[in-house]
C-alpha cells in the first residue's frame, strides 16, 4: 500500500553488512522487535538501559511483580537483548550492549520528534 506512494526512483541506504530481503538476517531482526512491542518487556529494558537493576528494583520502579520481571527477563536474556551479572546472591540485569542502547535511544529520539503533515514528502 505505502510502497504505491513512494516513487522507484529513491531507494534508502542499507545498514552496513544488512543484505535486502534475507531472510537469515530479517528474521531475528523481527523477533526483536517482536518482544520489544510488548509495552512491559520495554519498560523492563529501558530500565535496564539506565544502569544494572535487579529484579525486585525494576519490579518496585515499575509496579510489577518480580516474578512477571523475572519471565519477561528470561525471553530477553534469550533474545541477548539483556545480560545478567550475579553478585553474591542477587542477579543484575543491564542492556546486552551498546547496540540495544543505541537503537532504543534513536527510537526514543524519533518519537518524540514533532509530527508533520509532510510525512510522506520525501527529499
């Protein structure tokens, strides 16, 4: 739908190393975003964004429960969205790396961005 409106002649630069439509990259890259579109699991990492927090820090910051935290903890581990760090008995959580907190900063950046009419006007 969107594509009938932008003319064939402008074409964005691709991110480095990112091949067009392959899908061993495009994939993975969706199950980010995937787990990253559930509104809690992104308050967990911007939390996580800002320092090392356990679980019962990010749950009292956030209003949750630790044991919701620790679930959705466990998926973003999985996806190496965040990395844990045990000190004695408590585990610390932060963002995997600079990556993460890069691409949540641009998005941040971005919505906040004033809207415009002109959206679809391009250069």
């Amino acid at each position: 739908m969107y594509a009938a409106m932008i003319p064939a002649t402008v074409s964005a630069p691709s991110p480095a190393g990112f091949e067009p439509h392959a899908a061993k990259s495009v994939a993975p890259l969706a199950d980010l975003f995937r787990l990253l579109g559930d509104p809690t699991r992104l308050r967990i990492v911007l939390a996580c964004v800002d320092g090392r927090r356990a679980v019962g820090a990010i749950a009292d910051e956030l209003g949750l429960s630790p044991s919701l935290v620790s679930h959705h903890l466990r998926l973003l581990r999985a996806a190496r969205i965040v990395r844990a760090q045990r000190q004695g008995k408590q585990v610390f959580y932060f963002a995997a790396d600079r990556h993460i907190s890069a691409m949540l900063a641009g998005m941040l950046e971005h919505v906040a961005e004033p809207t415009s009419d002109d959206a679809l006007d391009l250069p």
